[in-house]
C-alpha cells in the first residue's frame, strides 16, 4: 500500500484558508447578530410607536366627538333664540302699538271703582 501523504505547503496552505474562512464565517454571524438585534429593536420601536399612535388617534377621536356634541348643542341653542326672536315683536309692530297708545290714551281711563266713586260723591252732593 502505497501512502499518500500530502505535501506540508498544500497542508499548510489549506489550513490558513479555512482559518480564513472560519473567521470571516464568525464575522458574517456577528455581523447577522447584530443586525438581528438592530432589527429586532426596530420593530419594538415600530410597535410602541404604533400603539402610541393608536392611543392618540383615539383621544382625537374622542375629542372630535366631544367638540361635534358641543356644536350641536349650540346649533340647537342657535335655533332656539331664532325662534324666540321670531316670535318677538318686530320694531314696525311697536310702533304701532305706541301709535294706538298716543290714540287712545288710555291712562285718561277710569276704572270700575273709580266711577263709582265718582257717582257716589256726585249723590253725596245732591
């Protein structure tokens, strides 16, 4: 039997290769490491910032809501007093008002009483 025995500089040589290989091996896996971890803090952040965002979005939702409430309600007061002012006499009908008041006159007026107290003192008279 013949034995095969490979020369010490293609020993040699294979050696540093696959030391070299094996380093750069352990690099790429460090490099992977940390770029997982990177990656994995990402996506934390990317969660937390989404549910912040959804915990915002929903207070202005709520607030939204609130501040439509608060303009119906005034919309609604709105109405109201241009109903009651509708229902309120106009400046033209005043006037006309004051017009049959300086017409009539009617604090020149007797009452009821008053005429009876005139008659009674116009007989005490007599």
């Amino acid at each position: 039997m013949a034995n095969k025995t490979i020369p010490d500089s293609a020993s040699t040589e294979q050696v540093q290769t696959l030391k070299a290989l094996s380093s750069r091996i352990a690099f790429m896996e460090d490099r992977y490491k940390a770029f997982d971890s990177r990656l994995r803090q990402l996506q934390k952040n990317l969660l937390d910032h989404h549910q912040e965002l959804r915990r915002l979005i929903g207070d202005l939702d709520r607030e939204m809501i609130r501040a439509q409430d608060d303009i119906d309600e005034i919309n609604d007061r709105m109405k109201t007093l241009r109903n009651e002012i509708l229902l309120r006499a106009s400046k033209e009908d005043i006037e006309a008002l004051r017009r049959y008041m300086d017409t009539w006159e009617p604090l020149k007026w007797v009452t009821a009483d008053q005429v009876e107290e005139i008659v009674r003192d116009i007989l005490k008279k007599k």
